[in-house]
C-alpha cells in the first residue's frame, strides 16, 4: 500500500489548542477522499516538538472516533511522532473512544 503524506507542519505553526486541531482535523478530512482507496494517508508529525492532550484529542481522537478504529488503522497511519507524543496519541485516542463509547484499543503509532 502505497502512502499519501499529511503533514502537520505544512498546515500550522504550533498544535496546542483545540481549535488548531479542529481545523486540521477538517482539513484531514477534506483532503482524505481525494487519495484513492489503495492508498494510505500517512499522517506526518515530523518536527512537532510540542503537542498538547487538547489538541491531540481534537485531530487524532475524532478523527479516529469519526472512521472507527479499524477503518482508522486502515485508512492511517501517524509517522514521524517525537517525543512522549506516542504515549499521548494512543491515550486521547483510547478515551476519545471510551467517550464516545467506541471499542477501546490502542493505534500503533509508529
């Protein structure tokens, strides 16, 4: 399967509010039926040094809550994440899911 690239940093300077993550996780979805079904949208953090829980809940947990987590994994993949950003997507996805009263399950961010 071949990858599409998402960049963060190409869409916003810093990834600490909510309302960053609301209008990246908009413009996610606006572009993510653009890329053919045979590929995967890589969803690049490269060079984030800084990611709060609001933001992350905001792109990551409901964008995962709207796909469903396996649709999610198939759909997406996180690369290029820093830091203790792993531990922090995998949780606010986890209780995005919880709220939402999805399947609880972990992302794999790679």
């Amino acid at each position: 399967m071949t990858d599409v690239v998402f960049r963060l940093q190409d869409k916003a300077k810093d990834f600490v509010t909510r309302d960053i993550g609301k209008r990246l996780r908009e413009s996610l979805l606006e572009f993510e039926p653009t890329v053919p079904a045979t590929m995967q949208v890589a969803i690049d953090a490269s060079g984030v040094a800084l990611m709060t829980p609001s933001f992350a809940d905001e792109f990551f947990g409901r964008t995962a809550a709207i796909f469903g987590l396996d649709q999610f994994r198939r759909r997406f993949k996180i690369i290029g994440v820093e830091g203790s950003a792993k531990q922090l997507i995998n949780k606010v996805v986890r209780n995005r899911l919880i709220l939402d009263r999805r399947e609880p399950a972990v992302v794999h961010v790679k």
